[in-house]
C-alpha cells in the first residue's frame, strides 16, 4: 500500500499542471481570435454611372471586395451648386428605396442577398427630382465607420 500513496500525489500533479496549461493556451488563442477579427479592413468599391434619355440616371456599383449592410449605409444626392443642402438622403434598406419600383431613389439587389455586393445599382428619377442637369452628386457613406464610399457627379442627360 505504501507504494500507492507515492504514485498519487505525482499524478495529480502532472494533471493539474497539463489541465492548467490548456486552459491557458484556451484563452490564449480565443481572445488573439477576437481581437483580430475586431480589425476590419475600408471596402474596395468603384461605381458607374449613366444618364438615361428617359430622365433615369442609374449608379452602378462596378466593383466591391466586401458585402456590406444596407441598414448602415446612407446615401444623399445634391446639388453641386450648394453643398450645404442634402436634398434626398436616407438608408439604402428604406422600404421606399431597397427594391422600390417608382420611387425617386431605389436600390436594386441583384443577388437578393439583403447585401450590398458587385453588380447591385440605383436607380434615380432625376427628371422627378430636378437632378438632371449635370450638376448633382451621389455619395454613399457607411454610418458605421464614418468613412465614405463614393461621391460621385450624375452625368448629364442629353434630351
């Protein structure tokens, strides 16, 4: 019986010690796991746009690296000529706006992903809004990082 004591206590050690540097690494990995999945790098975006005859202007997102969501993003179309004013503004998930048919500003979704992604585009009734002049913008801003993703100038539509 004497030799069972001894073998014991000599065990618990090793495993306390093998459970002690598990756990260790455990925390380890999970909180190097979250802090680089805190770091998110701005998105790649290019845009087209193009003035239509029948009043339409249509912003075409070109190229994009990420999926973004629509209920962070914030569009507004201007008047170049005051840049105090934003004279249409709201969130590309408006109801009135993301898959709108007939509205002044609307947002299609190509892929039907609740995303916006490479290929989706805006449609503007510039005619309606007064906007087809040339001298308006559009720019798209995602609220949740403050950084702005495009602004660009609306061609002007040749009658």
């Amino acid at each position: 019986m004497g030799d069972d004591e001894a073998v014991s206590p000599v065990i618990a050690t090793v495993l306390l010690l093998a459970i002690t540097v598990m756990l260790s690494s455990m925390v380890f990995i999970m909180m190097q796991g979250a802090i680089n999945s805190v770091e998110k790098s701005e998105p790649d975006l290019t845009v087209s746009v193009k003035g239509l005859s029948n009043g339409f202007h249509v912003v075409r997102i070109t190229s994009l690296d990420q999926a973004l969501d629509p209920a962070r993003l914030e569009y507004q179309i201007y008047s170049q000529e005051d840049l105090n004013s934003k004279e249409f503004s709201g969130f590309v998930d408006d109801p009135d706006v993301y898959g709108a048919i007939g509205s002044n500003v609307s947002f299609h979704d190509r892929d039907a992903g609740y995303s916006v992604t490479q290929g989706d585009y805006f449609v503007i009734d510039s005619e309606t809004i007064g906007a087809k002049d040339g001298t308006w913008s559009m720019k798209l801003i995602d609220q949740s990082s403050s950084i702005m993703l495009f602004d660009v100038k609306l061609v002007l539509i040749q009658d």
